[in-house]
C-alpha cells in the first residue's frame, strides 16, 4: 500500500514538475495561447429553429436544431447548442436559445429569471438561468456562479396561463459563453464566440479552451524538437535536430493522463506508430538540456 500510494504520488509530481510555468485557472474571453485549444468555425454556422418569416424549418408543432461542441478537441462532445421553436396553438408559443453540458461539465450563468402566472397578485412559477454574457478580453474562472445544466442565451415564453418571460443576454455582435470542463485531476476553463443570438437562432464562430490548467508550456526557447505531421493519421515522425536530446526517455500521454508510450531516443529521428489509439489530443513529453519538454500531437 505504501508503495502504491508513493507511486500515485510520484505520478502527481511527475506532471507538477513537467509545467514549465505555472498559471491560475482561467482562460480570456476571445483570445487563446499556445497551450490552448483552438477551432475556428469555417463558416459561421447557423442554429436555427424558425426561417426569417417565423416559420418552422422542421416538423411542426415542436421545431430543434443542435450543435455539439468539442471543446478540448478529445474528439468528446462537451456541450450542445440548441435552438428550439414550439407552437401551442393559442396556448403557447415559445422560443429558445440554450446550451447543456455534456459529461459533468458547466456553463457560466448570470442570473436566475422569474417568471409569475397570472393571479392577483401574481404566483411565482419557475426560474430560468441565463448564460453569462462575457466580453472580449473577460477572465473566466473559477468566481462565476457555474452550473452542470442547461442554461439559456435567449428565450421568449408566450403562454396563456403566465406573464410572459423573455430575456437576451448575447444581443450585440459579438459575446462570449463561459464553459469549464472536468477531467481526471484538473479543471478546464473555455469559451464559446456566439453572434447575434435571437430567440430561435444564433451564429457560432469559433471556441477556445484550456489543455491543462497549469498550461504545460511548449518548449519555445528552444526548436530542436519538432513533431510531424501534425495532425496525423497516428504515425508521426520526432525530429530531433541538434541531438539534445539523444538517449533521453520519451514518453506520450494522453487527455486523462494515462501514459500510453514510451521509449528511448537514440536517434535523430524517431517514427512514432499509434494507428491503434484512439483519434484525440495526446502529449509528447521529454527532457531537454535538464528541462522538461511537452508538445502536443493530435490524431484524427
């Protein structure tokens, strides 16, 4: 036992000690780093559930349309937008914009709408919480108020039996989604760039999140490790260029820390073949010149 609970240790130190440089949890709203994940949506993409004229573009009266997001890029989807239309005759009508999270993870709300029936006085009925509304150039963190369900971007509930709700936090061009994401042992911190959201529709652009929270660092000062192609089917080639690193221990992990290869490098370059791992974000770790190296490689 004693010797397990040393190895579980060690583990943890090992990838202390691998971060180059050490950072608090966050990630800026808009922007992204290195050590970041990073896709650009080409083009926008639409969520719709009505056409302009307010008509239904799918089978009436209930109308959805979905759009998974892969935050991190460990090929999991970590939340879905939604864009709902429901029609109730003269009963209701009701529009919606939401994201959920997906695997316990959260969304960044702002605050919890109420909304009343119709009585006199009026009778609270339920809560709604709405997506908080970051800016270009916001932190998030770890001080939102974060919540592992569905929260709302927009609505408009028009019902005969309450007092009509409505609320639009993402109304300029451009606003940020804050989103955190569980893994073994760390928490990430992302976002989501949505424009112009309406009750029943808005354009995703682009997201961003964390690898790690204490953003293993890539080796900059130094190019002598380069990995190639990247992304890759799964084979890959480590170019050693300047032999810094020659019999050094070379090990790959993958998104929930589990080394999954190693080997010694006593070449300048080493073919690396993971055609039978799964398609995902994996870390190339090593040691150079007494510092501790990570570069990523993505297998697709």
């Amino acid at each position: 036992m004693t010797d397990m609970k040393t190895k579980s240790l060690s583990t943890f130190l090992f990838f202390l000690c691998c971060s180059v440089n050490v950072f608090s949890q966050f990630i800026i709203a808009g922007t992204h780093g290195t050590n970041d994940y990073y896709h650009d949506i080409i083009p926008d993409t639409s969520v719709y559930a009505t056409d302009p004229n307010g008509q239904p573009y799918y089978s009436f009266p209930s109308n959805t349309h979905d759009f998974l997001i892969d935050l991190n890029g460990d090929y999991i989807n970590d939340f879905k937008l939604t864009a709902i239309y429901a029609n109730g005759n003269q009963w209701y009508q009701r529009f919606y914009c939401t994201i959920t999270p997906l695997n316990n993870n959260s969304v960044a709300v702002s605050q919890f709408d109420s909304c009343f029936n119709y009585l006199t006085p009026p009778v609270f009925q339920y809560l709604t919480p709405m997506a908080k509304s970051f800016s270009y150039n916001d932190s998030i963190n770890k001080n939102s108020i974060w919540i592992d369900s569905t929260a709302y971007l927009a609505y408009n509930n028009n019902d005969a039996n309450y007092i009509d709700c409505y609320n639009n936090s993402f109304t300029t061009n451009t606003e940020y989604v804050g989103l955190k994401i569980l893994i073994p042992n760390d928490t990430l911190y992302g976002w989501i760039k949505v424009k112009a959201a309406k009750y029943d529709s808005m354009v995703v652009q682009e997201f961003a999140c964390n690898l790690f929270s204490t953003n293993i660092a890539t080796y900059q000062n130094k190019s002598s490790l380069e990995i190639y192609p990247n992304p890759s089917c799964g084979k890959f080639t480590v170019d050693n260029n300047d032999l810094k690193i020659n019999n050094n221990d070379f090990e790959i992990y993958n998104v929930l820390g589990e080394k999954i290869y190693s080997a010694r490098i006593n070449t300048k370059k080493k073919e690396i073949d993971l055609l039978n791992k799964p398609k995902g974000l994996y870390f190339v770790k090593t040691v150079i010149e007494n510092e501790s190296v990570t570069k990523k490689i993505i297998i697709e």
